[in-house]
C-alpha cells in the first residue's frame, strides 16, 4: 500500500487510476510536463475539464500546503471544474478527510493543501500566490487579466506552474502566441495539441456529421483545434442554399411573424416581412416614410393579418416600437447588439440570429419567393468572420459596402420570431399572444389590430423568472428557460 501511495504522489497516470479517473496517454503526457508553463490546445469534447481537474488534485493531493488557483472564464464554468473536484475528492479512499466549501469555491485537503476554483475577474485572482495556476478556456480570456493577473500569481513561487488550456480561437493573442512559442521549441513553454480522432468516445459519424454542416473555419476550431485567421470573412448563408429555398414550395403553417426593419438612412428601405413557418415573403417595403406614418402602415397590416411583430429597436427603429405600443399593437424589440443566448459563440444578437436562419437554410426549412430577386442577392451577400476570441460576428454593413440589406435583416428577425429556438422562437411567441389576449380582454373596444385575432392555445402566465442564477437566461426580455420576465433590478 505504502508503494501505490508513493507512486500515485510521484506519477499522475497511476493517481488518475487510484482515483477512479484514468487518463489516456496523450492526457497524462501533458499533465506530466515539467515546463514553466503548459499550453494545451484541445477541441472540444477531449476530456479537457476533466483532465484539468485530476492535474489540480494531484497537485494539491502530492504536496502539503499547496494552493492550486483554477480560473474559468465564467462563474458556471468554475462551479463546474469545482464539482469535478469535488467528486474526485470525495470519491476516492486516498483523499479521505478533504473538506469541500462551496460558498468559499474551494476544496481543501486533509494534508492543508486548498483548490480554488474561481471566474475570470480581478476582484477574484488578484493576491494569491499559487503553485499551480491552471486557467480554462484561455482563449475566451482578455490578454490583459491572463498577464497582469493570473501569471502574477506564481512569481512568489519560484516551482510554481501555468497550465493555459482552451479550443482554439483567433490565431492572435496571448494564448496563440505562446502555443505557438511551445510549438517552436521556447524552453519555458511546452505546447501540446490534442487531437478529436484521438478521442475514441466520439464517433466518426458526429465528426463527419460536422464536417458536413459547418463552416470550415468553425470546424477547424471545434472539431481539429486549429487556429483559425482573425477577420477572414465567409458568407454566413450558401448561395446554392438561397436559391433551393426560392424553388421550394412548403406549407406555411406554424407559428406567424413580422420582423421589420426601419430605414436609417436616406437610401434605406424600411423593410416588413411575414415568416408563417419556415415560409417568409416581403410583405412591403416604403422608402422615405417618417416614423408615425410607418407606425400607422403597420397597425393597418396587423388588422388585416394579425401576429406578433418584432421590430429592429436599435435607432430609429425605437421610436415606431414605441409608438406601436402605445397603440396597443403586439410588437416587440429585437436589440441587434444585445448580449446572446450563447456569448462564447456569438457577438451579439445579430450574429446569433443569423446563424439560426443559416441553419434553417442549410436543412431546408426556408420558402422563398422566387420573384424576389432582391432579398434572395441580400441574404447571401452577407457575411461573418470570426472575432480573436473565437465568436461569430457579422461583418458590418459599411465594411462589406453596397446598399443595405434591408429586406434581408427584415427576413431574419421574422423567420428566427417563428421559427428559432435561439431566437425569439416558441416561448416568446406563446408570451406575446399572451400579451395581446391581455390587451384585448382589457380594451372596451379592441383597436384595430386585435379584431378578429384568433384565440391562441393558453399558456399559464409565469410571472417573474424564478430560476436559479446560473440557469435563467434572458432573450429579449423573456427567460427562454421558463418564458418569464427578469427580477427587478436587473
């Protein structure tokens, strides 16, 4: 017994085993590096999270009084790697006596060596001194806070160590130059770069799956852990995509709605288009209307064929959504720069839901009209790259130049309204019919948009979100967990 416990002190491929946390070859060989600092450049789905929380134990686990300092790029990641910590500790007879502490996010051992497992803040990294500073997801993380922060934390110790493990992003800043200076042979970085077919979990078929659905830059990243070119711009939809769409012919049944789009500019369109469905058309399009007038066009279309509206609020585009509201009518704000569903993949909304209608696209969802020569040019000139921390975002509508794309952004919004998960989607549309049935049962006499509405399927009201912090997330407004509206204060 005494042998097993020197070597799983000494070696951490035996100590993964004694803890019930094997590591394949290619894990333990980076988890064994001796370098100042260890840069692991993995996709995703390679056993990372949990090969880094096996690294902490041991290293807590082989030394008494060490602090290991973990850093994730947000607060959900670290409880995470702290759960898996904490399950390793808790689970395995050579760790017995380990106290976990929760609310502290730190497991300390019975030898007085502590695991601490924070979010990328430098209210939460500054003033310790770690031996160990394992940081995930580096290429999500600002230079600055990885260089004035977190490798600050080991220049008291002259043996301490820096493990930046992440999936590649942009092939610029801190975490691509030093793997790339580990890859060159620098004497103080070692670089190890996982790769997904070694992964014998995953199968062939969900990488081929990938291989066919996604762009190759994003594939690249996710799949194969190669850096991708900062700024390389790729159309976000297929034109071979476009123009399948504009010769099918679906049944437009589902949910219904507007997406509109208002004019900024003096050459600008303000754009309405109608999504039943995966079924969009352009219902009509005005150039030089003042804002009360465009507001006044769209209450008499809503009377005519009533369904949630979603307008661009950014600008302009504020002053007819509150003007729509005042009259009652069932409209909404799409905030294009607002912060997405999934942050570490997309820019903003915008990118988000433009990826949505990409994949509609791709999976053949999407009816176009095949007269509208003009929308079917817009959406597939648009294009996105990818930011220098790995997200998509659209390329804007200056640096791309000719006219705006007007009827394609309207076209968007609408068809990500009815039919995006990652979109306005199903919860914000049963909520908006909630609104408009409120409206309309309020109101003596029902204005102009909600007469003759037909009566939706009821969904009880839900109120206030009442989800735990790290579960809600918000959209527009509503939580797309449980279709309820933020606290107040936030």
């Amino acid at each position: 017994m005494r042998l097993s416990l020197r070597d799983a002190r000494s070696d951490i491929g035996v100590f993964a085993k004694a803890v019930g946390r094997p590591l394949t070859s290619w894990q333990a060989k980076a988890m064994r590096a001796t370098t100042r600092i260890v840069v692991i450049v993995a996709p995703r789905q390679a056993g990372k999270s949990r090969t880094l929380a096996v690294r902490a134990t041991h290293a807590a686990y082989r030394r008494p009084g060490q602090l290991v300092l973990i850093v994730s790029a947000g607060e959900d990641a670290a409880r995470r790697l702290l759960a898996e910590v904490r399950a390793i500790v808790t689970g395995s007879e050579l760790l017995a006596g380990s106290v976990t502490d929760e609310q502290q996010q730190l497991v300390r051992l019975s030898n007085g060596s502590t695991i601490r497992s924070v979010p990328a803040s430098e209210r939460q990294i500054r003033g310790w001194a770690a031996d160990l500073a394992i940081v995930d997801e580096s290429a999500l993380l600002d230079d600055d806070l990885v260089l004035s922060a977190v490798f600050p934390t080991t220049s008291a110790r002259p043996d301490a160590q820096i493990i930046l493990a992440s999936s590649p992003a942009g092939a610029e800043g801190v975490f691509y130059q030093l793997a790339r200076a580990g890859e060159q042979g620098a004497g103080h970085v070692a670089t190890f770069t996982w790769r997904l077919a070694d992964a014998k979990w995953i199968s062939p078929e969900v990488v081929e799956a990938a291989r066919a659905s996604l762009p190759v830059a994003v594939f690249e990243r996710e799949f194969e852990g190669r850096f991708s070119d900062v700024g390389l711009e790729e159309r976000v939809i297929e034109r071979g995509w476009v123009e399948a769409a504009g010769g099918r012919d679906l049944e437009p049944a589902g949910d219904a709605a507007y997406g509109l789009d208002v004019a900024r500019f003096g050459s600008d369109s303000s754009v309405l288009a109608l999504a039943v469905g995966g079924v969009v058309r352009v219902v009509w399009s005005v150039h030089g209307s003042d804002l009360m007038s465009l507001t006044g066009k769209l209450a008499r279309t809503l009377a005519e064929r009533p369904a949630p509206v979603w307008v661009d609020s950014v600008g302009l585009g504020a002053g007819v959504l509150d003007r729509a509201r005042e009259l009652g009518l069932p409209a909404r704000g799409f905030v294009a720069n607002a912060k997405p569903i999934k942050p570490d993949r997309f820019r903003d909304r915008k990118a988000e839901a433009w990826w949505r209608v990409r994949e509609l696209f791709r999976d053949g969802l999407v009816d176009l009209d095949p007269r509208d020569g003009e929308l079917a040019a817009q959406l597939a000139a648009q294009r996105y790259q990818l930011s220098s921390s790995g997200r998509v975002e659209m390329v804007s509508k200056r640096e791309m130049g000719g006219p705006s794309p007007d009827r394609a952004d309207a076209a968007v919004i609408a068809l990500v309204s009815a039919c995006g998960a990652s979109g306005p989607g199903s919860v914000w549309l049963r909520f908006a019919r909630r609104e408009v049935e409120k409206q309309a049962a309020a109101a003596p006499v029902a204005p102009p948009a909600l007469r003759g509405l037909p009566r939706f399927e009821r969904v009880a009201e839900r109120g206030v979100c009442r989800c735990r912090p790290g579960v809600r997330r918000f959209y527009l407004g509503i939580c797309v967990v449980c279709g309820g509206t933020p606290p107040e204060g936030q």
